[in-house]
C-alpha cells in the first residue's frame, strides 16, 4: 500500500471529514484509498458495512448543508495559480460576477483558481462556498469561504458540485479540473442532467483540446457531432458567468445547439 508522504504543507496539517489531524495523528493513507484499493481479502465483510453508512452520513451532512443555499454555480480551476497570475484575477472576476447575479459561488475550497473565485464572491457581497476534500497535499479550506464542508470521498464530493449548481464555470486547470469538466460533459451527453451549461475560460488553453476532440475523437466516431456543442469558450469572465445565467435562468436545453437544432432528447435530472 503507498504511504501518503507527512509533513508536505508546512504546518503538516491534514484534513479528514470534519476532522483535523497534525503531526503523528496525520494517517498514512486516504479514506479514498483504502475503499478502492480493495485488496484486503474478505474483510470487507466486516469493514464495508460500515464505510457505507459513512458514505451515507456524508451524503446526508452535504445535503443538509447546501439544501437551502439557493442559486449557485460551481468554478473549477488549479489549486497551483499563483495570486499574482492573470488567471487568479479572472477568478476573482469570475466570483465577483456570480455573486452580482445573485448567485451562490461554488468551489472546491482550496487554493489558487478556487480561493480567487471565493474571494471575489465574498467580496462582492455573495455566498462563498468550499468544498473541501481529504487529500495527502491539501491544508483546508481557503480563508475566503463562507460555507465550507470537507469530505472524504470524491464521489459524494462531485455530488454536490453537480446537484446545487445550475452550471459550471471552468477556468484553466489540471488533472483534477478535467475530471470535473468531462464528468459534467458526461452527464449531459448521457441526458442524466439537463439544462446544465458548462463555460470555459481562456482560448488559449482550451482550445486546443476543443480542436482535439473535433478532429481526432470525432474523426474516429469516438463521439457526436453534437457533443462539442455542450461547452463553450470565451475569454471574458463577465461573458462567461452572462451565458450560464442566462440558460440556467431561461431553462435551455443544452442539447440544443446555438443554431437552435436540436441535436438530443432531453430528459429530468434524476434525484
């Protein structure tokens, strides 16, 4: 089993569900971990139950939690930009921007792209919320959320990403960040969410995979057509939050393509 390296943020501080953990009480792997590592023989017997009802409670305290925050879109980005980059100042007016709509902004709680968008969403008068994750490298939630809530599987995380916001705003970002963006593609194309407008920021970032997946992915029958009609880029941050305001406030359908043909059957978010 691989050891999550202590002693990697400078206060070795390590965050476990609502549990805070430093120094020798630090554990050596992740709750994510030792769920789907899976090679420990029959004891999941004894042990599963009981992870189950801890997946359950975690559910639970995320719905109680976010149930009545209203209108909300979640922003993805990477933990890695530094205050001083362009794109931390495009979070920021990507924050500022939901929060003048009168809606709640959603990130992951950590740094970089994730703090910048919290900090423009609490400065500009709005919710600021973070979702946190237990993970070896992170040190919590940013200074700038509101409403933070830590989980320890990502599953039940990327829930809540998806059932309490009205889309997704997705600035440049890494691993992580993609996951969460092709997961949101997935779930539209497969018709298991609808009216769910998902907004890239920064052409020079993305376009690129954009092109990719129009010329390989496509050109081998891999994907539709209109499956590249489910994100849009755009490079102002005010046009960004604009777009997913207004589908989400106006309900379209984003099987629809922006010429108005439909391209899918559309079908309710199942619960």
């Amino acid at each position: 089993m691989a050891s999550v390296k202590r002693g990697h943020s400078p206060e070795n501080v390590y965050h476990r569900g609502p549990a805070t953990l430093r120094r020798s009480q630090v554990p050596s792997t992740t709750t994510d971990q030792r769920l789907l590592e899976g090679n420990d023989g029959a004891s999941w017997l004894h042990t599963d139950p009981w992870r189950v009802l801890r997946i359950q409670s975690e559910f639970v305290e995320g719905f109680g939690a976010l149930a009545e925050l209203g209108p909300a879109i979640s922003v993805f980005g990477s933990a890695r930009t530094p205050r001083d980059h362009p794109t931390y100042d495009r979070g920021v007016q990507v924050g500022r921007h939901i929060a003048e709509a009168g809606y709640a902004c959603i990130t992951g709680g950590g740094p970089g792209v994730m703090e910048a968008a919290n900090k423009g969403a609490l400065e500009a008068g709005g919710v600021s919320v973070g979702l946190g994750i237990e993970l070896p490298f992170e040190t919590g939630l940013n200074e700038f959320v509101d409403l933070g809530i830590n989980f320890r599987y990502f599953f039940v995380r990327k829930t809540m990403f998806i059932k309490y916001a009205e889309g997704f705003v997705v600035l440049p970002g890494g691993m992580g960040t993609l996951d969460e963006l092709f997961e949101a593609i997935t779930l539209v194309q497969t018709q298991k969410i609808s009216s769910f407008p998902i907004v890239l920021i920064g052409s020079d970032y993305w376009q690129g995979l954009i092109d990719w997946l129009g010329s390989t992915a496509l050109g081998r029958g891999t994907i539709g057509e209109a499956d590249l009609s489910l994100v849009q880029i755009v490079d102002d941050p005010a046009e960004a939050v604009a777009l997913v305001v207004a589908r989400a406030r106006h309900g379209q359908d984003p099987a629809v393509g922006q010429d108005g043909e439909e391209v899918h059957g559309t079908s309710e978010a199942e619960s």
